[in-house]
C-alpha cells in the first residue's frame, strides 16, 4: 500500500477552529502524544513512542513526497529504550527528534491529522492508503478536502525549509 498525504502549516486560530470542526463532523479515532526520533542514514528510518507502543518505520522516496511505501513494525511501549540503543549500538547518530501532539480523525473516507510540533508549529495532514496504481487520483482527492476547508495546501519547498530550519535547531527549540 502507498500512504498519500497532503499538509499545511495552520495558524494556531485555524488549529483551534479545525479541532472544533472535527469534533463535531468526524470520527476521532485517536489523541496521541508521540516522541519521534529520525536516524542519520541512508533510508528514512524513524522510531516512535507514543500512547499506545513503540515502533520501527521507514519511509521510502523522499521526505516531503506526496505518496511513500512505509514499512512498520509495532513494539511494546516500554520498548523504545532499547530501540534506541540498537540504533546506537549499530553506530546511527540521531538526525532530529519530534515532540508531537497528534489528533486522529476519519472523515469523508480519509484520515486527517490535527497536529502540533514543539518548536515546529500547527499542521493539518490529510491522508490516505491506496495502491500505486490510485495514488494519483488520491492525492487529488486529498486536495480537494483541504481546499474544501479553506486551507492552501503549503508548498513542498516551505516544508524543506522550515524542515531544514528545525534540523539545524532542534535541541534548541525542544
């Protein structure tokens, strides 16, 4: 399966809107508080501790692409120690580490994430599961749902450079 997804940077009004929005026209699926650590390698290899488990992921093509493989194996929750030593033990440096607020919602056939990222900011991400074949035509779905919410879908370039910026300046900003 091939995850699509679609973002935005939101104001935190627009954040506050969208989280009253939500809880009254969709599901909520999941209120998640997630540690997220990216490895300094080749692949985009992630682990997480969240409310629920531990995990190991890679996501394959590039980091802000539309549509990505993701491989994923969930762990116990109290496992995300040892995750780390591993990692470190093989000789990876950690690359950035997220603190993030998550909201999981389903609406309209699609997963919408209502997000906020220490030191990073106010995110909506829309997202769906589809096969190569579909991804296409589901990444349009997708945009057709945020501009149906009155959001400009933020541009891959904007989401390099903020990336870019929070790289640099993670331990700082966290």
């Amino acid at each position: 399966m091939i995850e699509c997804e679609i973002r935005a940077f939101i104001p935190e009004e627009k954040y506050n809107e969208l989280l009253d929005f939500f809880g009254k026209n969709a599901e909520l699926v999941k209120q998640d508080a997630q540690e997220t650590i990216y490895f300094d390698c080749k692949e985009d290899v992630r682990i997480q501790r969240n409310n629920f488990h531990s995990k190991i992921w890679m996501k394959k093509g590039l980091l802000h692409d539309d549509a990505r493989e993701e491989i994923e194996i969930i762990c116990k929750r109290e496992d995300f120690e040892n995750l780390q030593n591993i990692f470190s033990a093989i000789g990876l440096q950690i690359h950035i580490k997220w603190l993030r607020k998550r909201l999981e919602f389903f609406w309209k056939g699609c997963t919408v994430c209502i997000d906020f990222t220490k030191g990073y900011g106010y995110i909506i991400e829309l997202e769906k599961l589809t096969t190569e074949d579909d991804r296409e035509k589901a990444v349009d779905e997708l945009r057709e749902k945020l501009k149906s919410l009155n959001i400009i879908e933020t541009s891959k370039e904007v989401f390099n450079e903020k990336y870019e910026y929070y790289k640099e300046n993670w331990r700082m900003l966290l």
